[in-house]
C-alpha cells in the first residue's frame, strides 16, 4: 500500500522563540510563511510572493515529496 502525500510539507524552519516556517501545499505547490514571536499565543500565515505580488509556487510532481524532506532535513 502506497503512502498518502501529506497536504503540506515543512520545507524551512528558523528561530525558537521567534518561529518562522516555510509551508509548501504539495497540491497547488503554493509556498506560506507561518510566524510567531511566541507559538503558545498565535501566529500568522501568509502567501509569500515575488517581486510582480504573484504566489511563489514550487513545481510539484511524484517525485517532489521526497525532495521537500530532504530542503528540510538538509540531507
């Protein structure tokens, strides 16, 4: 039985007190940063864009998945 693709991958991660993340939408390849001064009280998400306010998209096919592990595994 194949694995089921998660829906969002973690591809970039810094900082423990103030978090920021790199989210990738592995169906629309749409990339979202997620940041937090302190993750016990919120946080907030946006659509990160070029320089043109278009979405940065990460093309996405089968074999993708594995390579979004690894940007953040940094293997």
């Amino acid at each position: 039985m194949a694995m089921a693709r998660e829906r969002f991958v973690e591809v970039y991660s810094q900082g423990v007190t103030n978090v920021r993340k790199v989210i990738v939408d592995t169906q629309t390849g749409v990339n979202y940063l997620l940041a937090s001064s302190n993750m016990t009280s919120g946080c907030g998400v946006a659509v990160l864009v070029d320089a043109d306010g278009k979405p940065l998209v990460t093309p996405m096919n089968e074999e993708d998945e594995v390579v979004l592990g690894q940007l953040l595994n940094h293997e």
